[in-house]
C-alpha cells in the first residue's frame, strides 16, 4: 500500500510540474580592476563605447578602464587617471557617445571631463555643499545634481546653473538624483536622509509625487530602462518598487543588510543590490534571489563591502565598486 501511495504521488507530481531548467543563470567572478586607493564611490558605463568603463573614488579620481576581450588574462586595464578635485568624488556619469563624463565631489563642485584627452573642461560651482549625486538627461543636453546643502539643481552644459528647485524640497541630505529614461514623461527622481524618494516634473521641475515606505535613510534610487519602475534603497534594508506613474508602492525586497546602491539589468528582468555584505540579484518576474555574490575577503566590522554598481550597456557583465578599492567584474553564465 505505502509503496503503491508513494508511486502515485510520484506519478502526480511529475504530471502536474512542468520540468525544472537545469541550466539556471548565475554571476560568475571574471576578475578586479585595480587601480584605485580608497571606496569606489559611482561606476558608469555607456552603449557607444561599451568597451569602456569610467570610476569615481574617494582617492579624489575618476579612472578610465578600457575592457578585454574574452580569453585574456586580464578583465580590463587602466587608460588614464584623471585628477582635478580636491576631495573624494561621490559620483560619475557618461554621455551617452561615451566622450565625456561628469563627476560630482565633495569639494562642492561638478566637472565635465573630456575622456580623450583627461582633462577638464568646465567646473560647475553652485552648491554650498558637497555633492553628491549627478545626472545626465538622454538627449545630454541637461544636467541635475544634489547634495548636503539640500538643494536639487538643473545645468546646462556650459556649467550654467538654469534652475534650482525650492518648493517641497528634502528636509535632509541629498543622497542621489536621476534622470527617468522616459521621452514622453521627463522626470527627475530624487532619494534623501529625509527617508524620501521624490518625483519631480522635468518641464516645470514641480513636484510630482513622494514615494512614501522607508523607515531609514535613503542612499539610492535608479529607474528601468523602460522608465516604468523606480527601485530605491537605503539603510532600512529593503528595496522598495514603485510604479513612476502613478507613485504607487508596488513591493518590497527584503536585502538583509544597508543597501548602497541599485541597478536594474538593460537585459534581464532582474534587480541587483549592492549591500554592506554581499551583492544580491533578485528576478522580478517571482521575486526571487537568483544569485548572492559576497566577497572573498571581507572588509573589517563595520565597514561595508560593495558601495557602487553598474552593467554594461549589453547587460551580460556587472561591476561593482568595493570599500577596498577594487572593481569587481562578473559575467553573466549558465551554471
């Protein structure tokens, strides 16, 4: 009889599941970009020039990695270090032809460097504070930065500030700003110390919407590719997902530890959170963790491990930027 139940159950169970993929993607570990000397504070990569990889640190300089292709020893090396501020770069952005970047620092000012040549070409002063979040528009012809004075501010690209938001701004510090990827809905999304992500209108650069849930301080905030989805992070641990129409909390991730920053995958329908512990990918379609990478070395107590994130333009490599001022590459692979 029990021999008999079992065989039933068995025959049940392989009737009604559909067959499990063996072949599930996952990142595998390629290899370090080593060049900088403290936290590397922001990553950012671009579709024209998908060979090239641009950093920020604390050490005060953005580095330029040119990429290798597959098969060789090394994942990538050191074009050109590219100095100017006086104290550590929070962030980096690229245009989207992948000539020029612009970084933010706590030195209070942006730069727009021209990558062929390293050097600066323009120095935007404005904030009375440091910066720490810088945003390029699609076309690239807007600029938008935030920072400890509290203050969201819009540029051209002449280093002109053209506008500087103070209705219904943060009570507390900037922590990122960005722009959504949308041509038919130009918004802004901001995240704060205040525990805020905010939406604003790009036309009239109003309030459109605060995304109300964090029980702590936000550091990050990015958006789809599709500009549909803001994901956000920060101190309480959880990454939350909201609709950028119509600010509504869709749900929650649970990452288990401070989130530093987040990525959404240009390829697949993942999430990626860089946490104090480990990076965690979780796939949105059952919001599930599909991978968890930690560090082969972790930093001493207290000190968190991966603080930027960034994929490639073709979504098959990740790079994340570690408090031991390394860059760490993965590649996405069956296992």
């Amino acid at each position: 009889f029990w021999l008999k139940a079992q065989t039933d159950v068995a025959i049940f169970v392989i009737r009604t599941h559909p067959p499990r993929r063996t072949m599930t993607e996952s990142l595998q570990f390629r290899g370090f970009l080593k060049g900088h000397r403290k936290w590397v504070t922001s990553i950012a990569t671009t579709y024209e020039q998908s060979n090239v990889v641009v950093s920020a640190s604390r050490d005060k300089t953005l580095m330029v990695w040119e990429m290798t292709p597959d098969g060789e020893e090394s994942v990538g090396y050191a074009r050109r270090s590219m100095t100017g501020h006086s104290e550590p770069v929070a962030s980096v952005v690229l245009s989207s032809d992948g000539q020029f970047c612009l970084s933010g620092s706590w030195d209070k000012t942006m730069r727009l460097w021209d990558l062929n040549k390293g050097n600066t070409i323009r120095t935007f002063q404005g904030h009375e504070k440091d910066v720490f979040g810088v945003a390029f528009s699609g076309d690239n012809r807007q600029i938008v930065s935030g920072g400890r004075d509290k203050t969201i501010k819009l540029w051209n690209t002449l280093g002109e500030c053209k506008y500087t938001i103070t209705e219904d701004v943060h009570t507390d510090w900037i922590s990122c700003v960005v722009f959504s990827p949308s041509a038919k809905m130009p918004l802004i999304i901001s995240g704060g110390w205040d525990k805020l992500v905010k939406v604003w209108n790009l036309g009239n650069c109003k309030l459109r919407t605060n995304l109300v849930g964090h029980g702590g301080v936000v550091y990050t905030a990015t958006v789809s590719p599709d500009g549909s989805l803001c994901a956000s992070g920060g101190k309480d641990a959880t990454a939350m997902l909201w609709d950028v129409n119509d600010g509504k909390h869709l749900y929650s991730l649970d990452a288990g530890s401070t989130i530093n920053a987040l990525c959404f995958s240009p390829k697949n329908y993942w999430l990626v959170a860089a946490t104090d512990v480990s990076i965690k990918v979780w796939d949105l379609e059952n919001k599930s963790v599909l991978d968890e990478l930690t560090a082969t070395n972790p930093p001493k107590c207290g000190i968190p491990w991966c603080v930027s994130l960034t994929w490639s333009a073709d979504g098959n490599s990740l790079f994340a930027g570690s408090t031991d001022g390394n860059i760490y590459v993965y590649e996405v692979g069956t296992a």
